[in-house]
C-alpha cells in the first residue's frame, strides 16, 4: 500500500503468507535462546534417542 506521494505504507498479507512468517519467527526466537545451549554429537543425541525408546 502506498499513500498519495507513492510512499510505502503497508503491505497486505494472505493469513496462509502471515502465518509462515510468524512460524519463522517463532523459530528465530527458539534459536536465539538456544544459542549458548551444549552442543551434542550425533552420537550422543542417539544413546539419547534409544534410551527414550525412539530408536
């Protein structure tokens, strides 16, 4: 959307589009709290796994 001038305003959305970057947005918030969290090898993350019963 633009005013009189041709300046930008705002933007207009499908629910579908806003819902998808919403959802990224929440994953990005996800990430950065993560971000000084132990990292875990692939091994570990597997006894992980297979001693919940997952694997």
């Amino acid at each position: 959307m633009t005013d009189r001038k041709g300046k930008r305003t705002g933007v207009v959305l499908s629910i579908k589009h806003y819902s998808r970057l919403m959802e990224d947005l929440h994953d990005l918030a996800v990430v950065a709290e993560r971000r000084d969290d132990k990292l875990v090898t692939i091994d570990e993350l597997k006894k992980r796994l297979h001693k919940r019963g997952f694997l």
